[in-house]
C-alpha cells in the first residue's frame, strides 16, 4: 500500500475517550500553541505598523493571513483582486497606489496560477523594490511570473500537515528543521522550471522532497506553499515576523497612527422584556406548546432548556422570505418587502432593541439562560445569494419550504428544570395587561406528562439521486479538487417521500427527539411546513454583553453500537482517521476567516481543535472557534453564512461546484436555525440531521437531507455509507422502510443535469 505523502498533527492523539485526556490531546496542544504564539506576537510593542496590501483571490483563507500579518505588527487592507474600484486604480497609476503600503501580500486561492486575475499581475509588475509575500496560490503565481511553472502533485495535500527543511534564509530566521506546516493544495511549483530563472528554493517537505518556499535572489519577494496562517502550524507567527522585518528595513518612515475601536451603536429603545418566574416541577414542554401554540410556532430544544412561543400577541408577526436573481422579496402579515433578509432582520431588530428585563415589580432581572425575545427561525441555503460568499449562480432553484423564514416573538414560555419563565414584551409607558400571563401561567401549571401516540409510516424514503449517481458526483469533485479549484466539497442529497397525511406535525418531532436527542434542536411549524430538526451542531453563538462569538463546526462522523468495546473501537478509529481530521482542521481555518471578516483583528483563536463528541447514533470530531465581534450580530452572521461546514473551502468557489452537482435547492438544510435576540444575542444551529414536512395543507411529504465531506483522500463507497447513517439517524425515527438505495429520480435525468 502507497505511504500517504502528509500526516496529520493530530496523529499524536492519545486514544482515550475521557475528557481530561481530549484536555490535553496534540489538536488541543496545537490551538493551545498557536493561541499562545499569536497573542505574544500581537503584544510585541512597535514603533509604527507596517501597512500591507493584501490582494484577496477569493479564498476561504485570507482574512486569516490578515489575523496573522495583524498579529505580528501589521495593518493589513484586504482587497478582492477583482474588484472593480481597485482595478480602476491600478489601471489609472499603479505605481502611486502601491505608494501607499509597506508591503504587498498574495493571497492563496482556488485554480491555476495562470488565470489570476490581471490585477496581480499589475501589482507585481509595479512593485519596485517593494516586498512581496505569495501564499499557496501567491506562491505558485510568484514563480510563474519569473519563468517558472507548476504541475499537478501526485497526490493533493489538503488539511494535511507536513515537516519543513530549509536553507536558514530570511524568512525563516531563527526558525527549527523540521517544524510543522499545513498545506492545502493540488499543484506544485516545479522545480527543474527553476533552473535559469531569478528565484531559489529555501524550503522542501522534510520527507516528500517537495518545493514549499522561494526566495528571489536580488528582490525582497519569497513565496510559501503552505499555509503559515493555519492552526496547525504552530510556528507560522515567526515567518510573519520575519517578513515584517524585512518590510520594516525597506519602509518608508510613516507617522504613527493611533488604532481607532471600532463602536456598535446600540439604540435606544422604549421597551423592556417582562419575565414571570414560576417554580414548577414535571412541566412537559410539549403539553405546554400543545396548550398555547398550537397552531404556528416554535420550540428551542437545548440540553436542559425549551423555549416555546409563537406570532401572536401585540407585538408578533411572521416574516417569509424567498431569494431571487432579481432581489428578494419578503412577505410579513401581508404585507410585502424587497430586499435582502438579513437586512430586514437587522430593520426588525433595530426597531425593538433592548437589554433590559423587569420582573412584575419593575426590578431588573437577570435571566440564567442565553434565549431572549427576537425574532426565531431559520435562514436556508439559498439565502448564501445575499451574502459575501454568494458566487453568482444562472439558475433559480427553490425547495418547497422559504428559504428563509421567522417569527417576531413578543412572548414565549421558558422551561429550565423545576423553573418556568414566562417571558412577555412590554413597551414603556402602557398598561400591562396580565391577561396572556394569566393563561400561560394556567398552561404551565396544567402541563403534566401525556405522551401522544406515533406509528412509523409504513414507507421508505428513497434518494433524489442513487448511489450510482452519487458516485459520478464523488468523481466530479474529486477532479476538482485535483485540479486546485477546491479543497474540500460539501455533497449532499435528499432522500424523501410522498404522505398520505401528516396529523399532528409536534408528534413527529416528538418521535425523533426521543430517538435522537441533540443540543440544538429545535420545531418550527409555519403555516403548512414543519421542521423537525436533531442538530448537535452551532454555527454561531453570540453574546450581546461580551461581544463573544463561538463557532463549534463537526467534521467526521462515525456510528455508534451498542456494543461498548465495538463502539470505542468506532470513536478511537474516527478520533485516528486522517481524512476526518483534515476535514475538520480545514473547516477550522475556514471558520476563523469567516469570523475574522467581523471580529477585533487578533481575537480569533482555536480553543479546541478536533475533540471527540458523542451523541445518541453517532460520534462526530467538533472544533471550537472564538472572537471578539467588532460590528453588528447580524452582520457577523452574514459574512460567515453559509455554514463552512456545509460547503467546504474555498467557500465561493466550492459554492459554485456544488450548484452544478447538486442539481437542486437545499432550502432550510446547510442553513442555520434560533433565534436573534433584541438584546443583540444570537444562537444559531447548523440545520442537519434534519426532516422538512411540507405541503401539510395540501400534498404532503417528508424529505431528509444528508451528505459528507469529500477530499483528496475520499473514498467513494465510504462516503455513500456516511451520507446513508446520517439520513437513517432521522429517518428511522419517522418511517418503518428507513432509506433506500434506489433513485427518485433517472441516473440519466441527475446526470443531464
């Protein structure tokens, strides 16, 4: 068997399931190391910072190298190299524009060297004397432009971690043999292109051989294959300081520009929530939903928390919303809005923020759990079409579900162990009328056990597309990612059925949260769509106070048993397996870019980094990522949505492959579900492990959706495997047949597509 041309650092994992032992695991000891290195470098006090011009190629990756440069002394300007207003510039007198940075940064990128855009080309040809610092993409695109060329690597190496030989140049100054780099790519510089041109090799994979740095012999330009801005690479802040110094010795002297903090405005607002504390025991969550929100609502279904409410009241309203080419269009209580969604949540928000709650004596309350009164529900897939990272799709495909959708909560129940919270929006000034507290409080009080019947339809739900077809898609992507357009794709499909009646939808949500508890799950029922949602997954927490923002991305998967030694044995091997723990370290430097679009330069870091976690039918690897937010929460979730873990990275180009492959809308599944709070809090599920109810007013049916990540190292029937377990972990929970092998739809209609 071929040895693999890269390992992973956490190989070194020690193979125990005790959360003391993950304390101290080697993915642990990386985020530690590199939390540890990047805060002293970001200590280190200097006269003036050096400003860089950091040209983005769209990559999942930069506003890391920007994190990076900052930390090591840097004011980086991140600007897209297809930018229209940067490209005017260039083009006017590029040499005055360049004028204005210290140094001039590459970013890395999806594709071939040789179809960058022009504007890079303009950089570098204007660049003078200026240093210059290519990564991955950069790098490759530096050689290219001193006669070099680049070939495709026998095998890619992508979330894998090799050990580095240099030549001791100035890059890596001070720097040990061997230390530890993460690379992410698909083609190399090739040597013997070398030969006559102006640049020399500094640094090889310790074992492969392989180019992974350049120098140019007479200009300040050097080139890294790697990535020195990942997590596992523990050492990368010294080549950023290094650089610096080169930067610093070449600079033109600039007076010192005080940092400015950048302020969130927090608005003033005339209402406050109400909060009713009952002390109450063996309330059932479902009996009190039943009770008051019978028809349309929601349910939030934590560890040890419910939170249940609907649109009704004063103060609540739903909101409906679909994505188009031509500009969205949301729909609340009639009446009819245009433009983005997020932009109508932050409008909706804005209108009625406040931090304040008061109990019935005016006395202000602390409440011990994160949900506040907001607006709840889920932004689908599709809603990517208004983010940073929407790639401009030809087609409009839709699910039968909005692609995003809400409730303006004025009021909701909140059942904590033996307490209740009734929880109620007050605006001041008026009279509080008791009356609806008066019900609730009787709900709450009424609410004892009384378990609904539910038998398992007698049907088995089949795949959108068959294994077969599924396996023609692996291959599709697996070529481009040996291409270099991507490191990572995110392939789902769904697997549904018709219904000959629904009932009562809560029954079904009951069902699958008994099968399959998980900490963020959640019930949405609007108007004649269901979600029945067993998330273990958040996208995104964030803390209206601290301005703290957690992100907790899964990345491999492997089932439980029932057996105990056959069940460790299936965590031991996942918490091993190098495809899983590639998966996540990628999808862990695609988080913290997408938090650093929104967060304080220097604040994200890694505080966990592929821990094993176990739930009810599976195991999956999860990293955490946190940062201090510099701008709003909505914002913050704009420019990390979609869910890194649901498409892969480059995010944008890997978007776009997946809208050719897929051949269909995901609607609420890859999206985030929970809730916005008026306070400015958030707390977000990834929407997986998922069953949409839809046409109950009509025509009904279930669908399930499922997927996996697909790499370099993906193994065709493996993958099909992975995406079965995760659709039976629903849908055995819901139908007798479970899932089957065979096609919705023709191989020959999927493959057309």
């Amino acid at each position: 068997m071929r040895r693999r041309p890269g390992r992973l650092a956490s190989l070194g994992f020690t193979l125990t399931l005790t959360a003391s032992a993950l304390q101290h695991s080697r993915p642990a000891r990386l985020a530690l190391a590199f939390t540890l290195l990047t805060r002293s470098a970001s200590a280190l006090h200097h006269s003036q910072r050096p400003k860089v011009l950091l040209v983005d190629c769209h990559d999942s990756y930069t506003h890391n190298v920007a994190s990076w440069l900052h930390d090591a002394g840097a004011t980086p300007e991140v600007v897209a190299a297809d930018d229209a207003a940067f490209e005017e510039q260039l083009n006017k007198d590029a040499a005055a524009l360049l004028r204005k940075y210290d140094a001039l940064v590459l970013s890395p990128g999806p594709g071939h060297p040789a179809h960058v855009p022009r504007t890079l080309h303009q950089c570098l040809r204007h660049a003078d004397d200026m240093p210059v610092l290519g990564v991955c993409l950069g790098h490759q695109f530096l050689a290219l432009s001193e006669g070099g060329a680049v070939k495709r690597l026998q095998e890619p190496q992508h979330g894998l971690v090799s050990r580095v030989a240099h030549t001791g140049s100035r890059l890596f100054k001070g720097m040990e043999q061997g230390f530890e780099a993460t690379r992410y790519h698909s083609l190399t510089v090739d040597e013997s292109s070398l030969t006559n041109s102006d640049l020399r090799i500094t640094a090889r994979g310790l074992r492969e051989g392989d180019v992974l740095a350049v120098e140019h012999v007479a200009k300040p330009r050097y080139g890294v294959q790697f990535h020195p801005e990942s997590v596992a690479t523990p050492r990368g802040s010294s080549i950023a300081a290094n650089f610096l110094d080169v930067v610093r010795e070449r600079s033109r002297r600039r007076p010192l520009v005080p940092s400015i903090q950048k302020h969130v405005p927090t608005s003033t607002s005339s209402f406050v929530t109400r909060a009713t504390r009952l002390d109450v025991d063996g309330v059932d969550a479902a009996a009190v939903h039943r009770s008051l929100f019978a028809e349309d609502g929601f349910w939030l279904d934590g560890r040890n928390t419910s939170v249940l409410g609907d649109a009704g009241g004063p103060f609540g309203a739903v909101l409906t919303h679909r994505t188009s080419l031509r500009g969205g269009i949301t729909h609340r209580d009639g009446e009819v809005l245009r433009g983005d969604v997020l932009d109508h949540v932050q409008g909706e928000l804005s209108t009625m923020a406040h931090d304040i709650v008061v109990d019935e004596t005016g006395s202000q309350v602390n409440l011990p759990f994160a949900f506040r009164l907001g607006l709840v529900g889920y932004l689908g897939y599709e809603v990517r079409r208004e983010t940073a990272d929407y790639p401009g799709e030809t087609s409009e495909k839709s699910a039968p579900e909005p692609d995003a959708a809400f409730i303006r909560c004025g009021r909701a129940v909140v059942v904590q162990d033996s307490t209740v919270w009734i929880l109620e929006l007050q605006q001041r000034g008026t009279d509080y009328d008791g009356a609806w507290r008066r019900t609730a409080e009787a709900a709450v009080r009424a609410a004892k056990p009384t378990p609904k019947k539910f038998a398992r339809r007698e049907i088995s739900l089949r795949p959108h597309m068959s294994k077969r077809a599924y396996a023609k898609r692996v291959a599709r992507a697996r070529a481009a990612i040996d291409a270099g357009d991507s490191y990572e794709v995110c392939l789902t499909t769904t697997f549904g059925a018709e219904l000959d009646h629904v009932g009562d939808p809560l029954t079904w949500y009951e069902a699958l949260r008994k099968q399959n508890p998980a900490p963020h799950a959640a019930y949405l029922k609007l108007d004649d769509v269901a979600v029945l949602c067993s998330s273990p997954e958040r996208f995104l927490s964030i803390d209206a106070a601290t301005k703290r923002v957690e992100a907790r991305p899964f990345k491999g998967t492997a089932a439980r048993y029932d057996d105990a030694t056959q069940d460790l044995r299936s965590a031991l091997t996942l918490q091993n397996c190098i495809k899983s723990n590639a998966e996540n370290l990628m999808i862990a430097d695609l988080l913290r870019n997408d938090l650093s679009r929104s967060c304080e330069l220097g604040s994200v870091n890694v505080t966990e980094l592929c821990a094993l976690e176990s739930f009810a039918t599976v195991h999956q690897l999860v990293t955490t990522v946190e940062g201090t937010a510099s701008t709003s929460t909505v914002d913050v979730v704009k420019q990390a949505f979609p869910p890194g873990s649901m498409t892969g990275a480059p995010k944008r180009r890997t978007c776009e492959i997946l809208d050719d492959l897929e051949g269909r809308a995901r609607g609420c599944y890859a999206g985030c579900l929970g809730f916005f709070g008026f306070d400015g809090s958030a707390d977000l599920n990834v929407v997986i492990r998922t069953a949409v109810l839809s046409g109950l007013n009509s025509k009904p049916r279930l669908d399930v959706a499922a997927g996996g990540a697909l790499t370099a190292l993906s193994d065709t029937e493996e993958e099909w495997n992975e995406v079965v377990l995760k659709a039976r972990a629903v849908a055995d929970a819901l139908v007798e047949g479970g899932v089957r092998e065979e096609a919705l739809v023709d191989d020959a209609v999927v493959a057309a597509r």
